[in-house]
C-alpha cells in the first residue's frame, strides 16, 4: 500500500482508514470512488489531499470526518471506530473533536464575527464567560480581534474565511477538516489561511486533514498525498515542506 | 446562548415579512370573525344582557328570548313565594308592524313592554333614569339611534305600531337586536299596541332579583322543581341570554359558516406561513449544514427553526392585536354589534399561534436537506 508514513512518524496516528470503500448509484450507474484505500493520518501536521476534482478527495475527507459512512473497511478517529457510530454519537463526536472549514464560509449574514465563533461553541456546554473568552481568543490567533464586532457583509473574503477558522478553532478540536479552504481567495488570502491552518498544526499539535486541487497550498504542507480515480498515488513530504526547514 | 432566531428575524425581516403579516391577517380575521358574530348573535339577548334581572321565567321549552309565549300572572306569585326572590317584575313581548313618518314601507319590530318606574330592571342598563320616566306618557316608545334610518322617523316624530299611534321620545344605544327592530314602551303602552285578542293581559316574561349573595341557579332550580302555577321554566339571565344566542347561531347555519371560514383562514394562513419559513430555511440551508458538521444537533436546529416560527407568530399576533383593537373601537363607535370576551380572544390568538406552529413543523422538514457532506465538493 502506498501509505508508507513519512519524516514524522514520531508522531501518534489520530485518522486511520482501513480499506475503505465507497461507491455512489446515480440510476444503473455505480461508481466506485474509493478503491480499498488505506490511511494514516497524523497529529501536528498538515496533511494535504490533492488531486484533480472527481478523484475522491472531498469523499475521503467526508469519510474520515465522519459526515459519512464508508461502504466497507473500517475508520478510525482518536480510538472511535467511526463505523460503529450512531447518527447522534457521530454529531456527538464531531462536536467534541473537530473542526470543519469549507470552501464557502458559509456564515450566518445575521451574526457578528464574535457570535459566529460563539454560536456551536454554545452547543459544548461551557459557561458563558469562557464562551466568549475563547471566541475572543481564537478570532485573536486568525488576526481578527479588531475586526470581531462586524457582521459578514461588512468582511471581505479572506476575512470571512479567517472567521469560519476560528469558529472551527475555538473548539479546540484535536482534527480540524479543511475542503478546499483557498479556492474562492486570491493569492495573498489564500497564503494567509493556509498559513494559519499550518500554525494551527504546529501550535496545537492539530491533526489538519485539508483537501486542494491548489498548487500553491503543496508548499505549505507537511504531507501531501497525491489522489486520482479514488486511489492514493503518492505520498510525500514535499521539498520545500516547513517539516524540512531547520527551526 | 447566541439568538441565532430572533438575529436572524431582525436582520432578514423582509424575507419573514410575508409569514408574520399572514399570521397577523389569519388572526384579525379569526378574531374579527369571533367578534362580529359574538356581537351579532350576542345582540339575540340584548333583552336578558341589558337588564339586571337575575332570574327569567317564561314559556316552557322557550328556545330565544323572542320565541316567548304568554304565561299566566300566577308565575308571578309563584316567584313572590320564595324565600330568595326580592323583586319581580313583568316584561310584555309584542310583534308588531311599524309605519314611520318616512315611506320605508312596513317594518317588521319587536315592541319590548317594559316598567317604566325608575327602579325596574327590564333594560336598566340602557336607560337612564329620566328617558325611563319619559316610557310613562302614554304612546311613548325609546328606540336605538342607529335604528331611526331604517324607521324612517327623528326623535319626537309619531309613528304607527299596529296601527296606533306613538311619538318616539327619545333614543338609547345597545338596544339593536337579531330579527327585528327593537322598540322599547311601558307595560301600558305595550298593551294597548298588542292586538291579539287571545294574550290580552298576558305577560310574556317574569323577570326576577334574588337576594343578594344568593346564587341564581339554585333559586332556578328550586322553581323549575314544580308546575304547579302552570306551566313555566325559570332561566338565570346568564343561561337564557346564552341559549338564546346559541339559538340563533345554530338556527341560521352562521355557526358552521363560522367553522369553515375559520379552516380556510388557518389553512391559507399556514401555507403562507410554511412556505416562507421554508424558504427562510432553504436560504440558510449551508449555515445549518455547517453547524451539524461541527456537531450541532439536528434537534437544536429544529429549535431554532421552531423558536423562528414561535417569533413569527407573535410578531403577527401583535400585529393583529393593535389593528383589531383599532377597529373593534371604530366599530363600537359606529355601533356595529362587535363582541369580544377573553377567552374567545384567548382561543383565536392560541389558534394563529398554532397555524406559526404548525408552519415551523413543516418548515423543520427541510432541515433534513441541510446535509454537511453536501458541503464539500
């Protein structure tokens, strides 16, 4: 199997998919997206998933998230057998530990930046103040303290895209799931996000799974694996990776 | 918690506009509705509402106050003769033709025979003291302003009744009844209007005051327990002007009528309403499925889509409080017959608040399409 762990493997295997498989019946079509695929995704680390669209990239993030259930194999997040979840553990889960950033912000036009970091986070039960406290801090790390009163037609995009990480972050979630997180950014935006997803990896030893068909995003991770036809082509940490550079 | 609901409500108002001025319209309407035939069939008693009497003795079987049969003066005694009964009073109930001043043709009225003494119960909340005194010149007859138009006569104008003559002395407010038109004359008067030969000298209703703390209804069924006068039933004003109304709202068909007006209303209500909240939810459709892919349940979506619904409503329940008070007060002044009491008003609002209920319920339905692996691509 290609999943041969690369330079990091010190450290600990949060994603792991065992021969997964999923296929999709539009009419008397089938087709199959996933192959048998096997993965291992770790902590601390950016890993992303490329390849050209319809390869099943987006599947596999779904997959491995648990948005959706494998056909066969087995997938393992943080111990959970993701497989064995019902629909409410599997919402329970995925409010505990992780964080989810789309290609669309997919923002609330009603709510300010700060509420909405604070509306899932209101879900988890904490108490108010540290509610607010952590919204605050994390709108603080993407670089949008000054900015936390203002609503999202008053953002432009890379700012909305830095609210829609930070209602990810504030969760503290050990995975943070990002599709496609640069595609309707222009460049110096999309190196922002990217940048911050990375720092998120570093600082709060994250397990980053992204998703991108964007060249310029291969750079900035620690892992790339290289999909097509719904099969792992290569797995490699790329030349100019952060994981390469002397700290 | 942050008010994802009531946020949204503000800063998206024109998209739920058209959901709150339908609950707002369903509700006026109910309660327009409610309060147009409360005062219509209500005014069906405006004989027992308008008078302190407490107790009502009349014909047996007497289904409305205008359906009376003369009953023999010895009722009268039979009331004198308990304990509780304080006062007893007459009231004579004649049909008659009115021929006014004006050509408006016959007019079919009901001529109330009431005593006119300044302490007599018959009407005594309509009129006052000195318009009452004014019953004891011979001929003399009260009407309701609002009836002189279709009288064809002005105050101190004659007119016939049956063919005798009367002067209209004076007009009074809340006299307007179901049927007919209502012309109030003393006893004396009354008489001599009554040409049926076969009820000269007959009363057509005892009415009486109990003793003060003494419940109507027991003193009622004291006397209903023996016919031994004759033939009588006794009534606590309450249960005869009730019967009387219901008389006529099922007699007419104006109930059903009611009832199905009042189905349309809540379902084209309802349908506006979902569909809008729908659309509310299907513009929001890629918010919510965010919110369940970071682990909010469907169940506190639904919530906020409910809770959504429940502000709708009463955004519209106000609307139709302010407008309806607004014109139940025009109406008043223009003495429509509109009635409101309020459980009636309790019972029209519950029912808009149940049609933003059930419309959110419909609108929940389409949270299922807020899928979060539709979100990635």
């Amino acid at each position: 199997m290609p999943a041969s762990v690369p330079a990091s493997s010190a450290t600990s295997v949060t994603l792991q998919a065992r021969h997964v498989r999923k296929t999709f019946t539009s009419g008397h079509i089938e087709s199959t997206v996933l192959h048998d695929l096997t993965l291992d995704v770790h902590a601390g680390a950016l890993t992303l998933i490329s390849g050209p669209s319809g390869c099943g990239k987006s599947t596999l993030l779904a997959i491995l998230s648990g948005l959706q259930r494998a056909d066969s194999g087995q997938v393992h997040a943080l111990g959970h057998d993701l497989s064995h979840l019902g629909m409410r553990e599997l919402e329970s889960f995925r409010l505990q530990h992780t964080g989810f950033v789309f290609q669309g912000f997919n923002l609330f036009p009603a709510l300010t930046a700060l509420e909405q970091v604070e509306l899932p986070l209101s879900y988890l039960g904490l108490p108010k103040d540290v509610v607010r406290k952590r919204a605050m801090d994390s709108l603080e790390e993407v670089g949008l303290g000054p900015r936390m009163k203002l609503l999202p037609a008053e953002l432009s995009g890379g700012e909305k895209q830095r609210v829609a990480i930070a209602r990810a972050l504030a969760k503290q979630p050990e995975l943070l799931f990002a599709d496609e997180p640069t595609s309707a950014l222009d460049a110096a935006n999309g190196q922002i996000v990217i940048d911050i997803l990375h720092r998120i990896a570093r600082t709060h030893g994250t397990t980053v799974l992204c998703v991108s068909h964007d060249p310029r995003l291969v750079h900035h991770a620690d892992r790339v694996l290289a999909m097509e036809d719904g099969r792992i082509l290569s797995d490699h940490v790329p030349p100019s990776s952060p994981t390469n550079e002397p700290r | 918690m942050v008010a994802l609901a009531r946020k949204t409500l503000v800063y998206e108002w024109r998209r739920f506009l058209p959901a709150i001025l339908a609950v707002g319209f369903a509700s006026l309407l109910q309660l327009l509705q409610a309060a147009l035939v409360l005062g219509i069939f209500g005014s069906a008693s405006v004989y027992i509402t308008r008078s302190s009497a407490d107790l009502w003795a009349g014909y047996p079987g007497t289904q409305s106050v205008n359906l009376g049969r003369p009953i023999s003066e010895d009722v009268a005694m039979r009331l004198r003769m308990d304990p509780d009964v304080v006062k007893v009073e007459p009231f004579r109930w004649v049909d008659a033709d009115w021929r006014g001043s004006r050509d408006t043709g016959g007019v079919s009225v009901f001529v109330s025979g009431i005593d006119a003494r300044p302490d007599g119960m018959m009407f005594s909340r309509v009129l006052p003291l000195a318009l009452r005194a004014r019953l004891n010149e011979p001929g003399a007859v009260i009407v309701d302003e609002a009836d002189l138009d279709s009288l064809g006569v002005s105050v101190g104008d004659s007119a016939a009744i049956n063919g005798q003559r009367v002067r209209v002395v004076g007009v009074s407010r809340g006299l307007r009844a179901l049927g007919g038109v209502n012309i109030v004359a003393s006893l004396e008067t009354a008489r001599v209007l009554d040409i049926a030969p076969n009820d000269a000298g007959m009363m057509t209703y005892f009415i009486a005051k109990v003793r003060p703390g003494v419940k109507p209804a027991i003193v009622a069924n004291r006397l209903n327990g023996s016919n031994a006068f004759g033939p009588y039933t006794v009534w606590t004003a309450k249960a005869f002007a009730r019967e009387s109304s219901l008389y006529w709202m099922f007699d007419t068909g104006a109930g059903a009528g009611v009832l199905f007006l009042a189905g349309i209303v809540f379902l084209v209500g309802s349908v506006i309403t979902s569909q809008t909240l729908i659309a509310a939810v299907i513009g929001s459709i890629r918010e919510y499925a965010t919110l369940n892919a970071l682990g909010v349940g469907r169940g506190s979506l639904r919530k906020v889509v409910l809770e959504q619904a429940f502000w709708v409503g009463a955004l519209g329940l106000i609307c139709s409080i302010v407008i309806g008070f607004i014109l139940l007060a025009i109406a008043r002044n223009r003495s429509v017959p509109m009635e409101l009491n309020p459980l009636i008003t309790i019972a029209c609002l519950a029912l808009s608040m149940a049609l933003a209920i059930v419309s959110g319920l419909a609108a929940v339905r389409t949270l299922r399409r807020a899928d979060p692996a539709s979100l990635l691509r």
